[in-house]
C-alpha cells in the first residue's frame, strides 16, 4: 500500500496541474508492478509553453511543501518532461508525443486511480 507522503506528493502534482489546465490527467499506481515508484502522473498540454508551465507548476508547488525534484528531464524541449521525485514520477506531455509513447499502455498492469482516492 502507497504511504501516506507518496499519496500526498501525488495529491499535491495533481493540483498544480490542474490549476495549469493540464488535460487528461491520469494517475497511475505502479507500486505493485515497479520498484521505480508508487505513482506515476500523466498528463498533456497543447503546447510547448503550457507543458513548461505545467512542470513550473508541478515543481514550485512540490518544492514550496519540501520536496524538491530529484530529476528533471526534456524541460528545454518540452515534448515530454519527466519530473523525479523519488516515490512519484510525473510525466507531462505536449499531444503528440503522448499518444506516441502511450505510457497509459505500457503500465496498464497499474491500478488507474482518481485524485479522490490520494
């Protein structure tokens, strides 16, 4: 079962990409398929800026409650940018590249949660 800091790090990522409007976030639990994390977030902005807006969002919100990333990856390019942190991985797309990468599908053996069960 997912602790309680992982839930919240998920709970906390997921708000900030609403408040982006972020489209078609998808949380994903991972826990009982990877040892990478307890949770995966997915989601997709229309276009590079608003992807960049979104990892700015995820990040300053998560560092703002002590828990700064311990990786950030693609922000330059911002077609796919993965944020590490530890316990959650947060993947943010422009479009495009996640119906092409479709991690939905890959971990499909994960348990697809809503931001009511965090």
């Amino acid at each position: 079962m997912a602790d309680k800091h992982s839930k919240e790090l998920a709970k906390l990522a997921y708000e900030a990409l609403e408040e982006k409007k972020a489209q078609d976030i998808k949380i994903i639990n991972i826990e009982g398929v990877s040892v990478l994390a307890d949770y995966f977030i997915i989601a997709s902005g229309t276009n590079h800026n608003q992807v960049q807006a979104m990892a700015d969002s995820v990040e300053e919100t998560l560092y703002k409650a002590g828990h700064p990333a311990k990786q950030t990856e693609g922000y330059r390019t911002a077609n796919w940018i993965l944020l590490d942190y530890g316990d959650i991985i947060v993947h943010l797309f422009d479009t495009e590249n996640r119906l092409f990468y479709d991690l939905e599908r890959i971990w499909r053996d994960g348990k697809e949660i809503s931001a009511e069960e965090l």
